[in-house]
C-alpha cells in the first residue's frame, strides 16, 4: 500500500469493549479463533494489526497465528474499506472485454490500486472473479450498483456520482 493511503487506526472504546466481549465469548471454545475474527470484522470492518493484537493477546495464542488465519482465508480483510466499495469484474468474458482498463481508469480516477482505500475513506476498490453478470461485460459493481458494457471514459463520471 502506498504512503498516501495509510488510514491509520481509528477504533473507539466502545469497539474495544465489544470485541472484548466476543473474545472472552470464545475463549474456552475449540476452534474459537474463527468466530472471534469473524465478530471482530463485524465490529471493526476489517482487522488491522492493532485487533488481531488484541485478539492473540485476549485468546493467548501468537499473533502469528492469528495474522495467517487472517491472511488465509480471502473473507478477511487487513485494509479498511471505503464508504463506497468498487469491485471490478476480472472473471473471463469481462477481461476479454476489456476490464483490465476498467480497473486501470478506477485507480487512476481515484488514485489508489486495488485493495486500498482513499485516504478520505470514501472508496475501496478491489477486484473479484466473476459477478454472473457476463452479458454485460465488462461490468463494475459500487456498492449494490451495477455498471456494464463499461468504456473507461465512463468510469470517471459515474465515481463523481458518489463524491458527494
């Protein structure tokens, strides 16, 4: 991630409190680690370094442990997301379509890479393999919204629609 995009850790006391809950919740229970960093990103949106801290502390096991079940499995997230999420279709009718400058004109527009989110929190991007949209293609998804048969001259426009 670049310098520029490092949002850095917001977490309240509130958050602290309830994720403490859901620790002491599965601290006992076999396989508790699961559970316990799938509340956390409920609670947090993602989990950066200072949760899973405090979840190895909390379930007294290392943080390597907890930093490899949450980079292993790809429902968990170590960046936060944007107010509005944009995902990029790059499944195979979208690519052969062209949604490889679709992302490019997104990160350009907004001036991060896949997987970051502006500094002002606004937008994330990612990309994804396939939305069942192929008939569209190439297609783009912000939010629940979505936009197919995409140029990139497009791209730029439509992210101005949810700048405000």
């Amino acid at each position: 991630m670049s310098e520029k995009t490092l949002i850095p850790f917001k977490g309240t006391p509130e958050q602290e409190a309830q994720l403490k809950e859901v620790i002491a919740k599965h601290h006992d229970q076999p396989g508790g680690l699961m559970p316990t960093l799938q509340e956390a990103q409920g609670i947090y949106g993602y989990l950066p370094i200072e949760v899973q801290t405090m979840i190895a502390d909390g379930l007294g096991i290392s943080l390597a442990e907890v930093f490899g079940v949450s980079t292993f499995y790809s429902q968990f997230s170590l960046t936060p997301k944007g107010k509005h999420k944009i995902s990029v279709c790059l499944g195979t009718a979208c690519y052969v379509k062209g949604s490889d400058k679709i992302l490019e004109a997104v990160e350009q527009k907004l001036g991060i890479k896949s997987g970051e989110c502006t500094a002002d929190g606004l937008f994330s991007i990612d990309s994804c393999r396939c939305v069942g949209a192929c008939g569209l293609a190439p297609v783009m998804l912000v939010d629940e919204d979505v936009y197919g048969k995409l140029k990139p001259e497009q791209v730029a426009k439509i992210l101005d629609g949810y700048s405000e």
